[in-house]
C-alpha cells in the first residue's frame, strides 16, 4: 500500500493532469504523468475528488521529456509539453476511444492511425491579449497564464512561426507608444502564404501619429495591418490599397484559399492539408455523386471536392462565410460548387430533404457538435440518406454523442476513427470518424 500523500499515476486527462486513486476517490494531479509514483500536495478536495500537485518524483516516466519553452507551467497556452509528442497523441487516442465507449456506446470498427505533423512553429493563428500593467509600467502582450485572467509574461513562443514569435516584444514596444496603450485589448496574428496580417482592436479612434507607428513597424517587420474598432464584421486594412493577397494552399488540389485575418481557417496549415487528403480518401467520392459539406466555412473540403465529384453544395450558418467561400470557388474556377446559408443547429428533416437527395456527406462541426444534423439525418427515409459520412471533430464528448444518434436512430456504422494532432502540445483533440449505411 501507499502512504497518504504517494500515488501511482494511471493515466493522464486533457489538461494534462495525471489522474490517479485514493482510497477510492480519483485524484487530479498537476504536473505528473502516467506510471509516474510521485508525492503530491492535495489543495482542493471535493466530495468525489481531489486536486494535488506534484512535490517530488519518485519513479519517473520515460516519456517525460524537459519543456522547450521557459514560460511552461504558467503561460496557459500549452500544457503537455513536458510529455514526448508521440505520448501526447496517444493520450488523445484513448480520450477519443473513451468518449466513443462511454458516450457512444460504440467503438470503431477501425483504428486511423494518427495524423501528425510539425510539433513547433505550427500555429499560423493566434489572439494575444494585450495588457498595460501599472504597477510594472509596461505593456504585456501574449497568452493568458494557466487558469487565470492575467497575461503571461512572455518574451518568445516556440509553437508559433518563429518570425510571429519575434514581434511579441516589439508589439510590447508598440503599444507603450500609442496614444491609449490600455485601450488596445487584444492583436490577432494570421499568417498566410508569404503575408502575415495582425489585426489591432482599437476601442478608441487611433491619432494620426498612431498610424503612423503602425507603418513605420509594418515596414520594419514586413506585416500588414487590419483594424478593428468594433466587432469582426468591422475589420479593414489599414491601407487598403497596399494590402496584399493573404490565402493558404491546398497544392495537392491545385487551390488557393483566400481568407480576411478574423475568418475562422485551421491554425495548422500543414497537418490541414493532410487532413484534407484524408477526409476526401475516407469518403470515397465518386465521379457521378452529389455531396454535401456541412458547416463548410471557407469552403476548406468543399472546393477539394469539387474537383472529385459531379455536384457539391457547402451549407454554412454564416451568410458571410457563405459568400467567402463563393469569392474562394469564382477565385478557383470552380461553377459546380453551390454555396447555402443555413443554421444547421435547427436544421429539420424537412429543411434538409429541400437540399436534394446526397450520395455521401462530410460534416465539420464547432464544438457543439452537429446534434440538430444528425437527428435530421435520422429521420429522412432510409433511401434518402447518404450513403457514407466523415465527420471531422474538434470534441471528443459531441462526437461521440452524435455517433450514438447516427448508430442506434439511423443505422450506420462507425467504421473507422482516428485522432489528427493538430495542435501539439494543447489538450485539443481533433479527430475523424467514418460512418457508413
């Protein structure tokens, strides 16, 4: 037996926590890995758990590994980088096959081996805080702290591209010198194809000299601005008519995306072309089919598959998003792709049959899931179901529970799921499921 404050580590939650078990109660312990016997500190107990952290190793994992960054354990931004990447998509594996066993009630039939790519340098999308701070009389500008509203002091990232990472001091800088530097709450950072744009939220109108620090530092770094007073819909180059063309590349389709710097497009350009290829491999378009593609954004699979199918319609709750990915299919060419706005949160049975009967279906939901889509999907006639769905999750629960609607209300089955790491490092899970009639 253990003593009190020594545990054995059985595995590890998305927040990078070791979980372990004392006296039949789970405990959450900060800092400590799978296999790992460790003595902890408990700071929080509640009636079905508690939470400790680590004082002291005592039997150390192999997969442990020294963090890259210097600002681990207080930036919020990454929390397993103290676990060998391989070990970090294992664990969202198991987080995967878990919500489809417990949740779902299932498990595939099938394995997908996980999709990796570049584990540093990938996040081609970021949104800093950006804080002046009195009493240290500077501006901070960067991630908030783990589980906290303050901003981490950081000087350098080491998942962004590392010319992004640079400008996080020099942003610190900039900002002193604006005229209001406690009035600029956040800068987004979106790199495209040999741009990079940042997107200033202003909630005072700029002077005169403030635009002019922003040129003479977009001249300096080689970015351009975009700002932002009001909501997204509100953003706009600082000079329109020097803006370059900022896109991403899917080359293996022969496409350029085009994109504004607040639209939603994937952080990991790299590992969402091979999601891409895969997704379209999966769903086995063929040549005579009709396809749709739920929650289609940008239009990031819909264009892909025009190049492979008869028809594809990209449905899209966003009336904006709806008519980006029409000025991405008139950019590409491309006269078979149709484009509806439609809230696929109440969408029905009957709104869905309005769109016309589908061979196959690629479903790439938010967070929330698809739950309304599904259910419709389910109360079509048989014969008027597709025949073979891929969905792309970004939550392990919520697909989980929509495999539960489309395997026990309307008969399909989950062939095969796989988890995409497309963000190292993070408790992110991003996965893909095949369903099929």
């Amino acid at each position: 037996m253990l003593s009190d404050d020594v545990l054995q580590v059985e595995s590890l939650d998305l927040e990078a926590r070791g979980i372990s078990r004392r006296d039949g109660k789970v405990v959450f312990i900060e800092g400590a890995l799978p296999s790992e016997r460790v003595t902890i500190n408990t700071f929080r107990r509640k009636p079905s758990y508690d939470v400790g952290h680590v004082v002291k190793i005592r039997r150390e994992s192999s997969t442990r590994v020294k963090p890259r960054c210097e600002h681990f354990g207080v930036c919020g931004g990454c929390v397993m980088q103290h676990l060998e990447p391989s070990a970090q998509v294992a664990v969202k594996q198991r987080a995967l096959e878990d919500a489809l066993q417990h949740i779902g009630k299932t498990r595939p039939e099938r394995v997908l081996p996980a999709l990796h790519g570049l584990y540093w340098g990938y996040r081609y999308r970021a949104r800093f805080a950006v804080r002046w701070v009195a009493k240290k009389g500077t501006v901070l500008v960067g991630f908030h702290e783990r589980k906290s509203s303050f901003v981490a002091d950081i000087k350098t990232c080491h998942v962004l591209p590392p010319h992004v990472a640079a400008l996080l001091m020099p942003l610190r800088d900039l900002v002193m010198n604006l005229s209001a530097p406690d009035r600029f709450p956040q800068i987004e950072a979106s790199v495209g194809e040999g741009v990079t744009a940042l997107v200033l939220r202003h909630l005072v109108p700029l002077t005169v000299k403030d635009l002019g620090f922003l040129r003479e530092f977009a001249a300096r770094h080689s970015i351009q601005w975009w700002l932002q007073p009001h909501g997204p819909e509100t953003v706009t180059p600082l000079d329109p008519d020097q803006a370059q063309f900022l896109h991403y590349t899917l080359p293996e389709f022969g496409l350029e995306m085009p994109f504004k710097p607040t639209d939603f497009t994937q952080v990991n350009h790299q590992i969402n072309r091979v999601l891409v290829s895969r997704a379209l491999t999966l769903l086995e378009p063929q040549a005579q089919d009709r396809i749709a593609d739920m929650f289609c954004g940008l239009g990031n699979f819909t264009l892909p598959l025009a190049t492979r199918c008869r028809e594809v319609v990209g449905v899209e709750g966003s009336e904006t998003l709806t008519l980006r990915a029409r000025e991405a299919a008139q950019h590409a060419g491309i006269e078979h792709a149709q484009f509806e706005t439609l809230n696929l949160f109440e969408v029905t049975a009957e709104w869905l049959a309005e769109l016309g009967y589908f061979d196959r279906m690629l479903i790439d939901p938010p967070r929330e899931g698809a739950l309304a889509l599904c259910q419709a999907l389910t109360n079509l006639p048989k014969s008027y179901r597709p025949v073979r769905i891929v969905y792309v999750s970004c939550n392990p629960a919520t697909l989980a529970r929509d495999t539960a609607i489309l395997l026990h209300a309307g008969g399909y089955k989950l062939k095969a799921a796989g988890v995409v790491n497309m963000f190292p490092h993070t408790g992110h899970v991003e996965s893909i499921a095949v369903f099929e009639s």
